[in-house]
C-alpha cells in the first residue's frame, strides 16, 4: 500500500486491517501519542474543507507528528499557475506524507505519479473520497457490528456525492448488501456505479424518489446535501437543494436501529430535531473519521 487515490485501491483484507487498527486506537490512544514523532503530514486543500482538513491535522497531531499546508488554492503557488505535479514535487522535499484535496478529478492520481512519499487522496471533485469511506466503514462496523448482511439507502445528491459513490464501491465487496437509492431524477446516481459497481456484481439495488416509503427497510441511512458547487445553474441548485428533509415525523416508519450517517456539512436535509435521536450517528461519525485516518497514515507510514 503505497496511495489512497480510490477506495478500490484497498483490498478487503487491508480495510479490515485498517479498522481494526483503528479499534485499537480507541482503545489505547496514549500507546499511539508519539509513533510519528519526527514525521510530518502536508495538507493540501485546493477547495475548502473543516472536517477533513482538521480530521487529518488532528489525527497527525494525536500521533505526534507534525503539519504542515494550505487550505485553498488562493493560498498556494496554484494561484500563480504551478502544476499540481510541481506543487507535488516542492512538498515532497518537506513532508513525509500528503493528504490532498482538489476540485478536479484525478488530482491526487496526478500528484502521486511524481512523489516517493505516500499520497492520499482528501477528494477529487465529484470522483473519490476514500478516506471518508473508511470513516463510513468504520462508522457502520462499531455501530451495527458488521459490514454484510444489510439494506442501505443512500438519498440526495447522488449524481455528483463522491462519498456516495465510493461507498458503493465498498460496500459492493461485502455479502448480502442490498443499495437503494434515492434522489430526484436529476440527481440519480451515475451510469458508471450503476452498470460498472452494482450491476457488475449482481448487487440487489432500487432506485427510488420516494424517501418516506424506503425508510422501513433500511438499515443504514446514508444523506447527502445537494452540493451547491457542483451546478451550473443556481436555478437548477435552488429548485432542488430541498428535494429531501429528514425529521421526526419520517422517522416513524423506520426501524428503531436505524444508523442515520451523513458526511456533513449539513445544510437543512437533516432536521436539527433529529440530532437527539439514537439513531442518528453522524457526530459519532465525524469522530471515526479521525481514528481511521490514524490508522491510515500508520500503515502508509509502515509504522505498524
């Protein structure tokens, strides 16, 4: 394991290596506080970030390394026209790993051809964002104790939500995983996870508009807001931003084990009301992302 550009790049068993190394982090965090002493991790966020770009930060200090980056290309050597490959180069004499974030996909791929030190890939546009898969994985493992044998429904911006479609491409690997997917029509997931991920390997899936009558079966919730930055046309964002709000109310038809997940920032697809319920995880979530990008830098570090 020398990248993280896809989750795909990851076998089965190297997840599963990375969050049970993570498990182990939450359950020993002082055994962890000075592994990467001596190393440092470079942010580069060509776009704006506050969960991952601190969730890395976090993960590296708490391992006792240290950090150094940018958080939008305004900030950086980008804003003067230097490639990505370039900027790549100039870090590498810096740092001893990379965590990468950019709006054009294919970035971080670019980045990790021209580098000897390990590149993650923090989001590339509208393509891949592994590491939030494996916060996703993480999330759902700790909570229902498993990662096969379940319905999941993933609703909102499903055409351009990259943690949508990595985790599909996860959750594809596992038995017994049955997709349901919801959106408008002008939002339903691409052609290339549909044919490509789930038809590819024969994965029970629906595609629905209907939130209220899929709620029952689901045992995952997977919401995604209708991402502004990723439209043309503001008329096309304004009319769609509130195809789904989650509340109370719709959750009376779900099960009482209901794991509600989002990748956050939420905008108002998720009621506040329904952060005091159990079921909703999301927080938890955020916290997960954490150990497993821990986990993550150990192994591309070789320090476990």
């Amino acid at each position: 394991m020398k990248h993280l550009i896809d989750p795909m790049d990851l076998s089965v068993k190297e997840i599963d290596d990375i969050l049970k190394l993570s498990e182990d982090i939450i359950a020993n965090r002082e055994t962890y506080s000075s592994i990467c002493r001596g190393k440092k991790l470079a942010t580069l966020f060509f776009e704006p970030s506050t969960r991952t770009r601190l969730s890395f930060e976090a993960a590296m200090l708490e391992l006792g390394g240290s950090v150094i980056g940018f958080s939008s290309a305004d900030s950086s050597s980008a804003a003067k026209g230097e490639s990505v490959a370039d900027t790549a180069r100039t870090i590498e004499k810096y740092a001893d790993i990379i965590a990468m974030r950019h709006p054009k996909e294919g970035s971080s791929k670019v980045a990790s051809l021209h580098v000897n030190i390990p590149v993650i890939n923090a989001g590339d546009g509208g393509h891949n964002h592994p590491t939030q898969t494996l916060t996703d994985l993480l999330t759902i493992y700790e909570i229902k104790h498993r990662l096969h044998s379940l319905t999941v429904g993933f609703c909102g911006d499903l055409k351009f939500g990259r943690t949508v479609h990595s985790l599909i491409k996860a959750l594809s690997r596992y038995d017994n995983i049955k997709i349901i997917l919801i959106s408008p029509d002008e939002l339903k997931i691409p052609s290339y996870i549909r044919e490509e991920v789930l038809q590819k390997n024969n994965i029970p899936f629906v595609e629905t508009t209907d939130l209220e009558n899929s709620i029952a079966d689901l045992d995952v919730l997977y919401m995604t807001r209708v991402q502004r930055e990723r439209f043309f046309n503001e008329a096309d964002y304004i009319r769609l931003k509130d195809s789904y709000i989650l509340n109370l109310q719709k959750l009376n038809h779900a099960k009482e084990d209901l794991s509600i997940l989002h990748p956050l920032p939420r905008v108002n697809e998720i009621s506040t009301e329904v952060d005091h319920d159990p079921r909703a995880k999301y927080f938890e979530q955020v916290e997960y992302g954490k150990f497993v990008r821990m986990a993550l830098m150990l192994k591309l570090l070789n320090l476990k």
